[in-house]
C-alpha cells in the first residue's frame, strides 16, 4: 500500500515501546475541516472510528504526516495509548510489599548491628577476662575460684551485676571476697557487658553439642 512508506515505518518504529500504538489512515480526502470526524481505515480506527472517536478511547494523537496528491491528501494518524494506570487497590498492594520490604530491611540491619556490637563486645569483654579474671575463674570460666564462688559461665547477666555490686560495696563475704574487691571497683558497667558477653561466647554452640551427644 503507497500509505506505508519508508517515512511512516520509520515513525511506528521510533514510538515507545512503554505505550500502545496503533496506525490509521484515510486516503484522497479533500477536505481537512472534515478529516477528523470521518471514519478511518486501517489500525483500531477498522474504518468505524474518527478521530474524535479515538480520542474519547484514551487514544492521543501522536504524529500526523499528510501526503499531498492532485485530487487532495493522504492522511497517516499515529495514535498512542499510554499504559493503563494502576488502580487504587494495585496502588495500595505495591505499598504493602514496599513496606514489608523496608520493615524486613530494618529488622536485618538491626540484626546486623546486634551482631556487629556483640562480636564488639565480646573481642573487648577477652581482653578484661584474661587479664583480671582468667587466672581465678579459667580458661573457660568453669572453675569455682578458690572452691569458693560459681563458675562465672553459670551466672546470669544480673548475677554478675550483683556480686561485682556487692564485692565492691564489701556486703558480699564469702571465702576470699577481699581478692575480688579492688577487681570490683575497677569494673564500670560497660566492662561487666563486655567480659559477661565474652563468657557467653565460650559456652559450647548447640551444634556442637549435639554433635558430642551423637558420638
């Protein structure tokens, strides 16, 4: 057809790909104040739809190239509909997962930290225990120092708390409480965190304890 010159494939073929695209036409027409309420051919316009028409479908007009002949025009109407939009409920969906997507970023990070500050912890908590503690309590602090005092590796968080509270003030005497006092009193609560979070680390790993069990 003399309508789908090399020009009007060239433009088809620079539309976006992101829109839908159609290509009508209307050949020997005389009369442009008429051109866009006739009928065209070809394209979504199947020769029952005007330009008007196209219009009120959603269609935009997005090029026109106009032949001129001897008995009057060709027109070419390159026509664009830009992808449906979302509706509200999609809209709200993409929120969702969104939102589940930074709510899971957050918890990761947080996780992270947790575990950036404990290996933190735990690398500064060694350098106290082998230097003020090791000798009494063990290697593995699961010796009772002196046979007097719990293996540090079974106290709780708020027992350690306590009984370095209570060597320091001196209300806790047992056995050789003395040797532990000027420890005591040299230990902030930031050091307690660190050697405490140490001493977990020592403790076996449940892999490796089912493992001993199953030999």
């Amino acid at each position: 057809m003399k309508l789908l010159s090399t020009i009007s494939l060239g433009l088809l073929a620079t539309i976006s790909l992101n829109a839908q695209t159609t290509m009508c036409f209307k050949e020997n027409h005389t009369s442009m104040t008429t051109i866009e309420s006739i009928p065209l051919d070809g394209g979504e316009c199947t020769s029952t739809k005007s330009v008007k028409d196209m219009k009120n479908d959603g269609w935009k007009v997005d090029d026109i190239k106009i032949e001129n002949l001897a008995n009057g025009k060709n027109y070419i109407y390159i026509f664009k509909k830009e992808s449906q939009t979302l509706s509200s409920l999609d809209e709200e969906k993409i929120e969702q997962r969104i939102m589940q997507k930074l709510e899971t970023r957050k918890k990761t990070e947080k996780e992270t930290r947790k575990k950036e500050i404990k290996v933190r912890m735990s690398k500064d908590g060694k350098k106290l225990y082998i230097n003020k503690c090791q000798n009494c309590h063990g290697e593995k602090a699961d010796k009772s120092a002196y046979a007097t005092s719990r293996p540090l590796i079974n106290l709780t968080y708020s027992d350690m708390q306590l009984s370095i509270r209570d060597y320091e003030l001196g209300s806790y005497d047992r056995g050789n409480a003395f040797i532990m006092k000027p420890y005591a009193a040299s230990m902030n609560q930031a050091d307690i965190k660190n050697v405490y979070s140490y001493i977990q680390s020592l403790k076996p790993k449940k892999d490796d304890t089912n493992k001993e069990e199953s030999k």
